[in-house]
C-alpha cells in the first residue's frame, strides 16, 4: 500500500514441548493471518510479518535502527542518482537449489512494473526505465529520472527477489533466497518457517519458527499466561501490559514503529471533497482521548503522515487541535447538516476500539456515522482495492510513505497538484539537505490541507518470554526478523 496494514483464529494446541522449544525452536502469535504469502503481489502487513527477511529478501534490506543495508546485493554505486549498479553476492541460491543471479533480478523488477503487475507499491517501481544484465552477478537499473532514493525503494518487502520457476505458486508455497524456506501453512492456524541449510549467509539459530494466529485481545493474554506461545511481537492487549511486565517469566518490548494511525476520508464523497468539512472531522477528534481509551495510552499524537522519531518530522498537531466548537462553525459554513459517513472498521484492536470514539466524538459535533466491522479480506477488497467507504481508521505500517498521497489511484482519492509538485521534487532530489526540505514541505501540505485526520503513531508493544533474544524493539519496516533470535544458553 499502502501501505501495507496492522492486521482470526481461536487458540491451537502448543506444536513444541518447552524443551524443544528452548533448544531451536520459537512460536510466535500474530493478530491477523495473511491472506498470502506473496509481499509482491499483497498489500496486508501480516504477509511481511512472516516473510520478510525469513522468506524474501531484497538487493538491500531495511535494518532494526530503519538504515538500508546490503541485502541480495553486497554493494552498489551510483554518480548520478540516475543510474545504480549492483554488485550481486556469490553462491546465492533459491529454496529450490537454483542460482539466483541477474537474471532473477531483471525478472524480479519487471514483473513487478510491468503493466498486468499487482503489487501494491508499484509506485516504487515507476522511475524505472531499464534493467538490464553487465554479467551474472552485475545489474545496472536505470532510472527515468534522478532517486536519491532508490536503495530505500529497493529495501521494501515489495521489492523482494522471486524465483521465476515457482512464481505460480508463490501466494500458497512461496520460494525466496532467505534463512528460512517455506514449511507448512494450517489456514486459520498456523504457519511453519523451516531453516534453510543452503542459506549463503549466518545461518540462523533457530531451526523452526511458527506463526499462530490470535486475534482476541483476552485470548492473547491467555495464551501468553499459559506459556502456549514464545513471543507476540506487536501485543494487542496493551491493557494487560503491566501484569506481564511484573512477572518475571516475560518481558515487555516497547518500541517504535513507521505506523501512522489515520481516520482516512474518501475524498470522491462529494462532502469530503470540502475542506472545511474535513477540517471540522479533525477538530472534532480527540488524539488522547483515543490514545488512550484505543490504546492505553500507547501511542504518539501526529498532525501528518510523518513518524516522529524521523529527523525530518514537523510537529504539526496544532494546526488540527481538539476544538469542537471550532467543528460545529466549520460545519454550519460548510452546510452539511443531517451528515451522515459510512465508517468502515477492519478487524484490529486499535480500529475496532478506535472507531467507537471516533464515533462518539463525531456525534457530538453533528456528524452522524454508519459503523460497518469488516474482515481483513472484505476491508482489503472493499475499502482499499475499490474505495468503497466514507472513512475508514487503519495504521499505515510502511516506512516514508508519504508519497502515497501523489497516487492517483490511490483509495483516499487526494488529489492536489502542489503535492505532486513536492514529492516529484523529492523523487528528483539527492542532496540531504535539499530533501529533508521537501519533506518538510510536503507534511505541510497535508496538514494544511487535512487530507485526512491524523491520529497518532503506532507504538511497538511487543511480549516475550524472558529468554528470548534479537526480537525487533523497534519496527522500521512490517516484519518479524528472525535472523538474530535465539534463546539465552
């Protein structure tokens, strides 16, 4: 996407002794179940939350402290901003034993900008004008125009290195280059990562990983109480936090994360397209009373489609404070009396929980809402693939993407040419300085323009047993690396 999205199944029996587990083994719990396991072709989150960097891996990678490093790639080089030689790693090889090379990267990009293509970030492909083989292990991509960018883009779950002879099956049995290959997948259950012994890398300390899937707040606290699973990387019953942060068979991990939780508004609905009506919807919304009643008080306030602890990010919540009575002229000006918006909720806490007070505070200025609770899949289908909501409240979970808001076809439908102008400056741009400026400049925009309400970033509660080491504190892209996870000897 999206983004991709935060993201039933009930309780499984445990599927390894403790003793088994403690040696080579973890199971994780995660809130939703992808809808498969394709990070090229698939917008949730859930499906980066299993593959990346386990499954897949990409020319570059996305590190804990959100840096790009050296993936499928060992190195690269660009003079220009224009064109990027990379410089593939020897001896790589696929699930299934075959060599990837420059081949499997040309087949990679293309199929993933090519016109039929159904990634949801093609975006990040679209300066792409050739990519082309120097020898095996060399790939020169040229761009249409100067990315200072480009390796970011490339670091992206989307953007992750495919087997050609087994794309067919890619959503159900996925075969990538990672330290874990595909082992089983119960649908409603759970999922199984095997270690891969011909990884070309550190071969991982665990030999099995299992992905269950719980949805329920309360049932994810049984299950972590009941020692059923090992670690539930993004918790969602912040409530019970403290009793596991007292017990000594846990620890809690409190974080960061690139989710920017919004109250998106279909700018195609004829009343949203105005902005005093989308300005008294985000001076009627009160962050912390969301924070907190959503969240427990979990959770940072924005003002813009920007993380926080980015560099670049400008504290614009004043521009959008809590001012109800400022809500109330705002909508007598705009003459949208008797209003009532369709207000789509995907299954996630934060949503669900969010989309209550939302609601209320909506109420309270005159604004009638429709609450409508969908399943992952139906909200994917119907809110996100063919825009058919009036507002919908979803984190979106994938780094830097502001550029989001220049798509035309994207699901808020925003349309403002100064924006474009902003993010093709950007695109454009290599000089630090010269960047942080636009970026500056583009949160602005948004701001201004109350593109959409903004309601806070996503906090990173994560709970996991006390032996348990190299989980991600922070999650500077949707993912669950296990590459450095092991229990304490």
């Amino acid at each position: 996407m999206f983004a991709k999205f935060m993201q039933a199944a009930a309780m499984a029996a445990v599927l390894a002794t403790p003793a088994l587990a403690a040696q080579d083994s973890i199971t994780l719990a995660m809130v939703l179940e992808p809808p498969n396991l394709d990070p090229t072709g698939g917008a949730a989150a859930a499906i980066d939350e299993v593959v990346y960097a386990n499954v897949f891996e990409g020319l570059t990678r996305i590190a804990p402290d959100g840096s790009v490093q050296p993936g499928l790639a060992e190195s690269w080089e660009s003079d220009d901003g224009r064109t990027y030689v990379f410089h593939l790693r020897p001896g790589v090889t696929f699930h299934d034993g075959s060599a990837f090379d420059a081949q499997d990267v040309i087949f990679s990009l293309d199929r993933a900008r090519a016109p039929d293509s159904t990634n949801a970030q093609k975006a990040l492909f679209e300066g792409i004008e050739t990519v082309e083989a120097i020898d095996p292990q060399t790939v020169r991509v040229a761009l249409k125009a100067p990315d200072g960018g480009f390796p970011f883009k490339m670091a992206w779950g989307d953007a992750v290195m495919v087997d050609q002879a087994s794309i067919g099956d890619i959503a159900t049995k996925p075969v990538g280059t990672g330290p874990f290959r595909f082992g089983e997948w119960r649908q409603g259950d759970h999922i199984r990562l095997d270690a891969f012994d011909g990884y070309w890398g550190e071969k991982p300390a665990l030999r099995t990983a299992t992905f269950r899937f719980i949805s329920d707040p309360s049932a994810a606290f049984a299950a972590m109480m009941a020692g059923d699973i090992d670690a539930f990387p993004i918790y969602p019953a912040p409530e019970t936090l403290p009793q596991l942060q007292s017990d000594p068979r846990f620890k809690v991990l409190v974080g960061t994360t690139e989710g920017e939780t919004i109250l998106a508004m279909n700018h195609k609905h004829p009343a949203l397209a105005d902005i005093k009506l989308r300005e008294a919807i985000a001076h009627a919304v009160n962050r912390q009373e969301i924070i907190d009643g959503a969240m427990f008080g979990y959770g940072t306030p924005i003002g813009t489609h920007f993380a926080p602890h980015h560099p670049d990010y400008v504290d614009l919540t004043g521009k959008s404070q809590y001012d109800p009575e400022l809500s109330k002229k705002l909508l007598a000006e705009a003459g949208t009396q008797n209003l009532t918006l369709r207000l789509a909720l995907p299954p996630t806490p934060y949503a669900r929980r969010g989309g209550e007070i939302v609601a209320a505070e909506l109420r309270a200025v005159g604004i009638q809402t429709q609450i409508t609770n969908m399943e992952w899949a139906q909200w994917l289908e119907q809110v996100f693939k063919n825009a058919d909501y009036d507002l919908t409240i979803i984190s979106h979970v994938e780094p830097m993407d502001i550029g989001i808001y220049a798509r035309k076809d994207y699901y808020f439908n925003y349309r403002n040419p100064a924006f474009d102008e902003t993010m093709a400056k950007l695109d454009a741009t290599t000089d630090p300085a010269e960047r942080s400026a636009l970026l500056k400049q583009a949160q602005e925009i948004l701001a201004d323009d109350h593109a959409n309400a903004f309601l806070f970033q996503m906090a990173k509660t994560g709970v996991a047993k006390a032996e348990i080491e190299g989980l991600w504190e922070n999650t500077p892209m949707p993912a669950n690396d296990l590459t450095q996870v092991r229990w304490k000897e």
